[in-house]
C-alpha cells in the first residue's frame, strides 16, 4: 500500500539533533523519549531512526527487554547530509550494516536494481547474496502491486522527495509474503546527481497483525455500542454537547441521531435537577475523580419520565487533559419501582408490628383487668400513647338508644368529648352525625380516611382537625349480638386505616367485647351469688328496717349501683318513709324525705300505680337530681328507688337485676308482713301457724328459684374458652364455640360431603410427605365448617403424633348394629342420648365413617384420657388438648358414637356411627 508521503529532511536533522544534545555521546535512547522530546508518534520517530541508522548516522539494537535503543557513535559528528554523502562508499557501508539483522539494508542503483545484500536482508526475504544482486527491486513486491507500478513509484518520489516510506505486502524468494514498512532514500553526490538508493526494510507482520486485531475489535466494538438495544450509550465532547448516538439511546430516550447531536445532554434532565445544576455537577465530579454514578428521574422527548441509572467517564488526552465523556444510561424504573414496593412494604410491616406491639400490651392488660371500666381505660391509654394512633375514647347508646355517651377515653379533652356526644345524638342531622353512631347501628366497622374532607358541613370533623386528627375510625363492641358501646380511634395523618389495619382493630373489638362479656359474666355470677348470700340473709330478717339495709347494701355494694332508697308505705300516716339509703345517697342528693300520699312525685305515682319509672328529675333521695333514677314499686309495701352516674345507664339486664332485688324485698316485705301478723296470734294456733308458715314460703320459691340458678363453681367450659380466646388464632373461635356452647353453638346444618371436606381440611395440614386416601362416598347434614375441623384435627394429630410420612385413610363403616361391648380394645364415647333415642339408632342401625393412619397408634390404657378437655401429650410441641376433645363434643351435638381403636396398619382408627 502505499503512503501520503515521504518524510522531509528537516525531520531527519530534528530527530539527529536529540542525540546531538545528549551530554555524553553514545548515550542509548528509546523511540519513546524522543518522541515525547518532539512531541511526535513513537512508531513515526522509529521509522526515522531507522532511516539514520542505514545512513550511518547511528547505530540501533534490542536489548534485553525485548526494547529498541538508538545511539550516535561517538566519533560521530557530521549531519545528516554528511552521513549520506559517506553512504556512498559501498564498503564502508557494508562495514556499518553487515551484522544488523532486525532489518533488510541494501543499495540500488538509479534504475532500482539491487547493488549490495546485508545479513538483515537474507534472512527477511530469503535470498541469497548472488541470487538477487543485480536483480530489481521490484521482485519484493506482490504481482498486484507491480501491475499497479507502485515499486516504479516509489523510486519517483523518492527522487523527487529525497525520501519515501511504504507500508504493504512484501514477498519472499519462497512466496510467502510479510508486511513490511519499507523507507527508499534517494542518493546524490557532491554535484546532486543521482546516484542510487538506500533501501531500508523492517517486518512489521506481527505489528500489522496487531493492528489489524485492533481495528476489528474497534469496529466490533463501535457496532455493538451502535446496536444495542438495552443501554444508552453516546459521548459527549468537554462540555457536555451530544456528539455520539446509539440505537439504545435512541429506543430509551426517543430521540433520533439528527436531533440530538450537537444537543447539551442537560436536555435528559428533568427541570429541577437543571435547575439545581445537576447535569454540571455530574460532569464536574466525573473530570475530578473519572467518573461519576448517579440515579434520578430522566426525560424522554415526549416528556415522560423514567428512573434511569447513569454512569459518566471522562476521557483524557494524552497531557490529561478533558476530551470529552462516554455516558452509559440504563432504564431501572422497573427495579425502582420494585424498591418503593419493597420499601412501602417494610414501613408498612413496620407499622402492623407497631400496632402487634400495641395489641399485645393491650391484651395483656385485659387478661388482668378486674372491671369494665379497667379494660376501657387500659386500651383508650395504650391506643393514644402509641406512635401509630392519637386518641381513643369508648362509648356507648343511653337506655333510651338516642345519644353515645363516652365512658372512657385518652388524647382528647372534655370539651371535644361535648363535640362527640352532640354528633352522635339522635337529634343530630344525618351529614353530621359522628362515625360512632354510624358503627353502633350498621354493627360495622366505619373507617374515615381524610376528615378534611367536607369538614365545613360537619361540626365534629372541624372539631377533630383543630385536635390535630387527620383519619378516624370507630369499631363496635358486639359480641353474642350485645352490644357492648364503640371504640373510635384517631390518627395524626391521612389513610391511617388501610384494609390491614382495619382488619386488626376490627379483631382488637372483638377481643375487648369478649373480655367485656367474661367480666360481665363474672360479675353476673358474682352478683347471683350475692343475691344468694342476701335471700338468706332476708329470710332471717324480722323488720322492714333490716330488709331495707340488705336490699341497699346489694345494690350499692354487690350491683355497684351510685344510690339506693327504699321507702316503705306508713299506713298510719298514709306516706312512704324512707327507711334505709345508701350514704352516697345521702351525701349526692340530701337525706331522703318522707313522700305524702297525693305528693306531686314521680316516687308517689310509682307506688300509687304499680309501674316502673325513669326520671332525671329526682333523685333516690326524692330531692331534685341529675342523674338518672329508676324507680321500682314493692307491691304494697313501698317503693325502690336507685339511681346511676351521669355516664352510665340501666341497660336491660341491670334493669331486670334490680327488678329482681326488687322482687325479692317485696316478698321478704311479705313475708315479714305475715309474720308479724302472725305473731299476733295465741299459742294454741302453733299448729295452724306452722301450716301457714309452710305456705309462707312460696314467695321465697322466688329467690330460691333463682339462687338454684347459680352455679357452684365456675363453669369449666367458660372459663377454658376466655382463656383460650386470648391463646389461640381466629380459625380455633368455631372449636371453642362448641366446647363452650354444645348443641347452641350448632345451630345450622346443611348437605355436606364428607369426602370432599376430607381434602379440603388435609390442605391446611403440614405434611407434605404424607398422603390422604378418601375412599368414601358420603353426604351428611351438619355444618361443614365443623366437620372441617374435626377432620383437621385428626390428620393433625395422625402427624403429630404418627410422623410426616404416614398415609390417612378416611374410609365408610358398613351399617351394622349400633351399640354392644367391644371386643377389639375399642374405647368410645356416645352421645348423651334417652334410652329409647339409643333404642331407636340401634333400630335404623345407621353407618357411619372412621380415620384411620397407619402410624404408631394409641396405647389402650390412654384411649380413654384422649377425648378430656386439656389432654395431651405433645404440651412441649405446643398442644393444647383441645383438638380430640372437640371432636367429642361435636359427635356429641350430632348425637354420634365416637370410638378409638387401633387400625388394620397398627396405627389409631377414628370410628363415628349412628351418622346420619
């Protein structure tokens, strides 16, 4: 191939010059260190080197290292022309190129034929001295080449340069070709005729090849940036102007080649960053430390934005200076928004355990609490004390269902509890009625998630927002269709209730109305109990004056009620006088006064009509009051009268408790009554009197009545479903609703088939190296969710017990008479049925089913200790003893035979019978 151009003689001096400077002569330089001396290319500074070293100018050789020095002789001190003109002299040239072997050194003549033959020449292209001495040159060149005359050129411009460098395909004497970069110098004498050339010839093969690789990879390189789809990836010159672009660019950022060139790169920003001179800082950062990594939002032409990763490397010169940057952009909208929802989702896991936290606490605290007024107080202050929540209050309707009235609260002050009670009136219009009426009389829970919102037509949202509230959300107490008052809770921000949250204070009501309930039910008992101990006590009294103190000592005492009076009606002075009162009584309302017959009083127009009232306007005390009272006559023996706090009410079982204390002093009125009549008579009517004593107890049936109602302990099935309520997960309500309940808690029943809810209930088992074989075919009426769970009792028990590998069977029992001893080891339970009833199911000789696993079994003697409440032998592994005994009970509601034997595999066989 040929060149732009021989070198000049002027560049020949300069490089000559560098070694002319050097302090002592024969110093050995490097191309490199003349080049950075000259400011040139390295390769460009060794071609000329090369060319003085066949002048004779300087000597070369490779060391050690594989390197090229160059030296000038010492002795050495003519120019370059100089060391031309002494070329001249074929022996002495001879002399100075006869050991180079690096290189092919040889003269021609004007006509180009070859004149003298180095060492360096035979071994680069494999003639011999007297094979190719007077042969042309051109022979060394390629038949394309000689066609096309470059070896005749290259003579001309040598002649008319005074020098000319090539690079192309050389051939050898056996055909083989290298690559060569070859220098033709022309030679002149004194006169400036021409006289011949120096030829000097290097093999550059593995350079080229070098090169050759290089370019390959450029452009491979170059294509594969052009194509790439997934990066953007163009440069920018120093100042950040677009200069190239990639089809990824392209696809990314929606610009053509033709836009965008020439274009300031701040264009992909969006108008924040540019004006916070981002795209600047970027560039900055990327010259100071080569390269900057950034991630923001970047803009498409269309305007449309993505979340890009950026990476932006500077490019230096060879002084190291800014050339320009390679910037590299990758769309990760799809990570990023992958990271929001993963970062949304841990601050929203955060927050559920925050509130777990909360309702920890808050169970713990129900668990201890004694009273009602405990367990509201304990989750109002826990609930407002948190970091999730601001303020909590508990309500409930008055008696009359017309207005909330808050019993206990936390975070909020009287005077926004007035705002309360006035938007959950009866009164109140519809599009300010608060969220807590709402909740009560839906029985639903009522979230608001921005009480900004149409907070100008609604009073207690205002009122709320001066609080510094944002959302609401109010939670009715129900539990056993009671209703136990509303939980309204607040917080500080907007959408503070999602369907999580809601599903967490929703079950949170659920638990304050059960323990509500189980402190009620104590107290019930407690109450029952008490009324109890005082129908004794009343049937030891002797005057109107001792029954009056017990019937106000139970109802201030024992039924917590605020005030009690009992009037009594004076026949001799036609009034009712006050013959006991509670001392809170006397000390809220005055002592109480005697009412006169015909007295404009609500107490006079109770007795005086024989009906129950409530009034506002009086207190037990008969003086004026403010607070509720609840007057009961006594027959004709008087009237009761008690009375409440302002925050509370009479409900309908305080109501028929105190009709029942009310009852029951009418008939020790009675009683007393006949008594002292009695006593009037003489000795010789002791047998008459006893009959009439006799009689006399009737009304005492009364509250024996009730006393045989009480139980002698607490209930055992009550007591372990409050316990376990607070222990175990929703899905366990239904096993302990009939543990608890037994037939009440069964209450519907439809077809179900047992196969079916067999693989239904071995889902939510975890075993999944064991199997299931169903191979019955049978549809029952019952209710499905139970038959579920019996089913999932057993096959957990089977793995508990049996390991995770064993097989279940749920398998049909032949119809076969019902009943009879067992003969089989067999222990069974049947249901608690008349003796005709069993007479009659051994007369349908009903089937039935049975569950059989082949794992280790049931030893005998503790077949008959499976079915008890609270039996277990896997306490550590966290059973509760209540799975068999739930089976029990349901056979037991069904009215089935349940039975454990050992199956045909050695393992434990379930057998129900009589199932119909």
């Amino acid at each position: 191939m040929e060149t732009s151009g021989p070198s000049s003689p002027d560049t020949f001096d300069d490089v000559f010059d560098v070694f002319t400077r050097v302090d002592v002569p024969g110093t050995p330089l490097t191309a490199s260190e003349i080049a950075d001396e000259l400011g040139r290319t390295p390769e460009t500074v060794a071609d000329e080197l090369d060319e003085l070293v066949g002048r004779g100018a300087l000597e070369a050789k490779t060391v050690g290292t594989g390197e090229r020095v160059w030296w000038r002789p010492p002795e050495s001190s003519e120019t370059v022309e100089e060391s031309s003109e002494a070329a001249l002299d074929q022996a002495q040239f001879r002399n100075l190129v006869e050991a180079v072997t690096d290189y092919a050194i040889f003269v021609l003549d004007r006509e180009g034929r070859v004149q003298t033959w180095n060492e360096g020449a035979k071994q680069l292209k494999g003639y011999d001295e007297a094979d190719i001495l007077g042969q042309h040159f051109s022979n060394f060149y390629t038949d394309e080449d000689r066609e096309a005359g470059v070896p005749q050129r290259n003579i001309e411009r040598a002649v008319e340069n005074g020098r000319v460098t090539d690079e192309g395909w050389r051939v050898r004497k056996d055909g083989t070709t290298f690559w060569a970069s070859v220098t033709i110098t022309a030679i002149r004498d004194d006169d400036g005729e021409l006289q011949g050339f120096i030829k000097v010839t290097r093999d550059m093969t593995d350079r080229h090849e070098y090169e050759q690789r290089l370019r390959k990879e450029k452009e491979r390189f170059e294509t594969l940036v052009r194509e790439v789809k997934d990066y953007a990836i163009f440069l920018l010159d120093a100042d950040g102007i677009v200069q190239t672009w990639n089809d990824g660019a392209k696809q990314l950022k929606g610009y053509d080649e033709a836009e965008i060139v020439g274009q300031h790169f701040s264009a992909f920003y969006t108008d924040e960053d540019r004006e916070a001179g981002r795209p600047e800082q970027n560039l900055s950062v990327a010259a100071e430390q080569g390269r900057v990594e950034d991630e923001g939002k970047r803009v498409r032409k269309d305007g449309t934005t993505f979340w890009a990763n950026v990476i932006i490397t500077a490019l230096y010169d060879d002084e190291g200076e800014v050339r320009g940057f390679a910037k590299v952009t990758r769309d990760m909208t799809e990570r990023h928004e992958y990271e929001q929802r993963l970062r949304a989702q841990r601050d929203e896991l955060d927050e559920l355990n925050q509130i777990n936290t909360v309702i920890r606490d808050i169970d713990q605290a129900l668990v201890t609490a004694t009273t009602r007024e405990e367990i509201e107080q304990a989750v109002c202050n826990r609930l407002a004390s948190s970091t999730t929540y601001s303020a909590a209050w508990v309500g409930e309707f008055t008696e009359d269902y017309e207005d909330i009235t808050p019993r206990t609260w936390a975070g909020v002050d009287d005077e926004y509890l007035e705002t309360v009670r006035n938007a959950n009136t009866d009164d109140a219009k519809e599009t300010e009625k608060g969220v807590g009426a709402l909740a009560l009389r839906t029985g639903s829970v009522q979230p608001v998630q921005r009480l900004q919102r149409d907070s100008d037509g609604e009073p207690w949202r205002q009122a709320s927002l001066a609080e510094g509230f944002e959302s609401a959300i109010s939670v009715p107490l129900l539990y056993d269709e009671v209703e136990y008052g509303v939980l309204t809770v607040y917080a500080d921000h907007e959408s503070a209730f999602d369907q999580r949250k809601i599903a967490v204070l929703s079950e949170l009501g659920e638990t304050i109305s059960h323990a509500i309930a189980a402190i009620r039910r104590k107290e019930r008992e407690q109450t029952l109990t008490a009324l109890q101990e005082s129908t004794r006590e009343l049937l030891r009294t002797e005057t109107q004056t001792e029954i009056g103190d017990i019937i106000v000592g139970t109802l201030t005492d024992d039924i917590s009620l605020a005030d009690a009076v009992v009037y009594a009606f004076d026949t001799a002075e036609n009034a009712l006088e006050p013959i006991a009162a509670s001392s809170r009584g006397d000390a809220g309302a005055g002592r109480p006064v005697t009412v006169s017959a015909g007295a404009d009083s609500p107490i006079w127009t109770s007795f005086e009509r024989g009906e129950t009232q409530f009034t506002d306007s009086v207190a037990p005390s008969g003086e004026s009051g403010t607070h509720r009272t609840m007057l009961v006559p006594l027959g004709e023996y008087g009237v009761l009268a008690v009375g409440v706090g302002e925050q509370e009410s009479f409900d309908g079982k305080m109501r028929n408790l105190v009709e029942l204390v009310a009852a029951t002093a009418e008939a020790a009125f009675k009683r007393t009554d006949r008594e002292r009549r009695l006593q009037h008579q003489n000795d010789r009517l002791d047998s008459f009197a006893s009959m009439l004593a006799h009689e006399l107890r009737n009304p005492v049936t009364i509250g024996q009545i009730y006393g045989r109602q009480l139980p002698t302990d607490e209930a055992p099935e009550a007591v372990d479903y409050v316990t376990e309520a607070f222990d175990r997960i929703e899905d366990m309500i239904d096993v302990l609703l009939v543990l608890a309940r037994g037939r009440e808690a069964v209450d519907e029943q439809a077809p179900v088939p047992l196969a079916d809810v067999a693989r239904d209930a071995w889902e939510e088992v975890e075993a999944p190296d064991a199997t299931l074989e169903v191979t019955l075919d049978r549809t029952i009426q019952a209710d499905e969710t139970y038959v579920r769970h019996l089913f999932q009792n057993l096959f957990e028990n089977a793995v508990e017990h049996g390991g995770s590998d064993l097989t279940v069977t749920v398998g049909e029992l032949p119809t076969d008479s019902a009943g009879g001893d067992s003969t089989d080891g067999s222990v069974g339970v049947s249901s608690e049925r008349s003796e005709d009833e069993a007479r009659q199911g051994a007369e349908r000789t009903a089937g039935g089913f049975y569950v059989a696993d082949d794992g280790v079994g049931i030893p005998a003697d503790q077949r008959n200790d499976i079915f008890e409440i609270g039996y277990t032998t896997a306490a550590e592994q966290g059973g509760t003893g209540l799975g068999l005994a739930f089976v029990r009970e349901l056979a037991e509601v069904y009215e089935w035979d349940v039975s454990v034997t050992e199956s045909e595999a050695g393992g434990a066989q379930f057998e129900f019978r009589n199932v119909r």
